[in-house]
C-alpha cells in the first residue's frame, strides 16, 4: 500500500515541507504556549512520527527551543509549521499549514484549563484539562 505525501508551507511560500499522511493523532491545543506562538485561540495540529517528515531544501526556518524539542517558524513570515515534541520522536504538524486535507482531524480539545476566556468550544469532540492521558475528560 502507498503512503498518500502531503505538502505544506508557510504564508510566503518560501519554507516548505513534505509528510506522509499517516498521522498518529491530532488535536486542538488550548495551552497559552500554543495561544501565544499562534495568535490564536488554539493550535489545531496532526502528530506523526519524525521519520516521517522532511523539510524541503533551503528552507529558512527560526528554532525557538532546543535541538530535541522546538517550534519551527518561518524566517521571513514567522508561520509556526511545526513543533518537535516528544524527546523528538514525534513532530506536530501545524494544520493550516497543509497545502490539502489529511486524513485525520481533531480527535480532542487539549489543554482546555487554559482556554482563551473569549472562546466558545462549539463542537462536542472531549475536552481534557491537559494532555489526553492524564486523565477523564472534562465534558463526558
């Protein structure tokens, strides 16, 4: 069986990259981290291992962590594409930045304790007050 790839890039075009569209999860992150690095009220994003995942070449990119885990912005346009997460096992795509839909969406509302207070979470996916696996939903 064949790997659909899927293409994505930043608002400029100039950083791009390429991933399987064989996602392990994905989510809507609710953190302030995600809030602030986005600008929004929260952060969709799909997970995937990082083997999986390539930037193409000559992408200028601007790291805001370490080596192991970071959030990959954009050097010209500053759109967050990526983040390194997971000891660097897992990249967490931004899912925007996806030039076609993959086949997964939001399973879950992460991090909703820090919600934006001016967001109304509309749909009826489960809402944990941190990561999925610490714990009950908070909406069941």
């Amino acid at each position: 069986m064949t790997v659909k790839m899927l293409t994505g890039r930043c608002l400029c075009g100039e950083a791009r990259y390429r991933v399987e569209d064989a996602f392990a999860y994905a989510a809507n992150c609710h953190c302030r981290n995600c809030q602030r690095a986005t600008g929004s009220a929260f952060k969709p994003f799909a997970g995937i291992e990082s083997e999986k995942f390539a930037i193409e070449a000559d992408a200028p990119l601007f790291f805001y962590g370490d080596a192991t885990t970071h959030d990959a912005h954009c050097s010209r346009c500053g759109s967050l594409l990526y983040s390194r997460v997971r000891e660097g096992a897992y990249i967490h795509v931004t899912m925007g930045t996806l030039d076609e839909p993959p086949s997964i969406t939001p399973s879950e509302h992460i991090f909703v304790t820090s919600k934006a207070p001016w967001h109304q979470i509309s749909d009826d996916l489960p809402q944990y007050a941190g990561h999925v696996f610490e714990g009950p939903p908070l909406n069941r």
